[in-house]
C-alpha cells in the first residue's frame, strides 16, 4: 500500500487530476485496449480549466495525493449515484489507492442515502467493481471516434 491522503478535490487539484486521467488511459489500459481504441479514448491531454470545469460542476470528487501533495489518483459521484471516474496513475495501480478511494465515496453515498451506484466500466474497471460488489448489467459495445470499443454498465445496491 502506498501512503497517500485522501480528500476533497480542490482547484489546486485541477492539472494532477487531468495528466492522472491521461496516464491512465494512455498507460494502464493498454493492458485490455488497443492503442487505436486508447487514442480514440483519450485523443490528447486536458489542461487544468478544463479539468476544474468538471471536477467543480458539483459532483463530489475524491483525490488520493502523496506525501508531496501529488495527485495519484481520484474518483468522482454525481448525485444520482453515478460514478463516472476511477483513475490512477500507473504507479499507482494495484497498491491499494482505489480501493482507499472507492470505499471513501460509498461511504460518502451511503451517508447522503444514496441507494444504488452505477457506472460504466473499461475492461479493467470492471475487474475492480466487480471486486468492490458490483454486477454487470450489459456490455456496450460502441464507436469512438471511427474506432470499435467496448465498456460495461455495472450497477450495486447499497444496503
């Protein structure tokens, strides 16, 4: 486990948010896509206003920053219980810090009676939330950007 501070994203936030989102696309799916299904994911990098402009558009967003007050991954819930992002910096993966993360934003949901979670998964996230006791409800298999690629919806109830 790496040791990292888990907390509310803040404007600060915004550059090590967006270049974790890129490395992670980039970097750690290639594992489960190809490099033409990356590219079509994630074309090119997004500055820092960007990035705020959605981290701030009143969704909650959790960040998990090192010792230097690096971000090394985040994930982010919407009101209706939707999380949208779980990403983390490749050196990041498989240490723990997703799980830190996850479990923080359920509990948040639960304390703000959010009933069910769902999400749309990569192929690695939904290795991770199927861990985490979510089920998969379908495979979508779409076109990005002239480019065949694949998520799944997943969904968990929050007893």
């Amino acid at each position: 486990m790496v040791e990292v501070t888990i907390r509310t994203y803040e404007r600060r936030d915004a550059a090590g948010v967006a270049d974790v989102f890129y490395r992670s696309v980039r970097e750690v799916a290639l594992s489960d896509y190809t490099p033409e299904q990356v590219g079509a994911w994630v074309p090119g990098r997004w500055d820092a206003e960007r990035e705020h402009r959605r981290s701030g558009d009143g969704r909650l967003v959790l960040v998990a920053a090192d010792e230097p007050g690096r971000v090394v991954a985040f994930i982010d819930l919407e009101p209706d219980g939707h999380i949208d992002r779980l990403f983390c910096a490749p050196e990041a993966v498989g240490r723990g810090v997703a799980s830190r993360l996850y479990d923080a934003i359920e509990a948040a949901a639960r304390a703000q009676g959010i009933q069910r979670l769902f999400t749309e998964a990569s192929e690695p996230a939904r290795r991770f939330f199927e861990r985490k006791g979510f089920t998969v409800l379908e495979r979508q298999d779409m076109i990005l950007r002239g480019v065949p690629i694949h998520n799944y919806r997943m969904a968990k109830t929050l007893g």
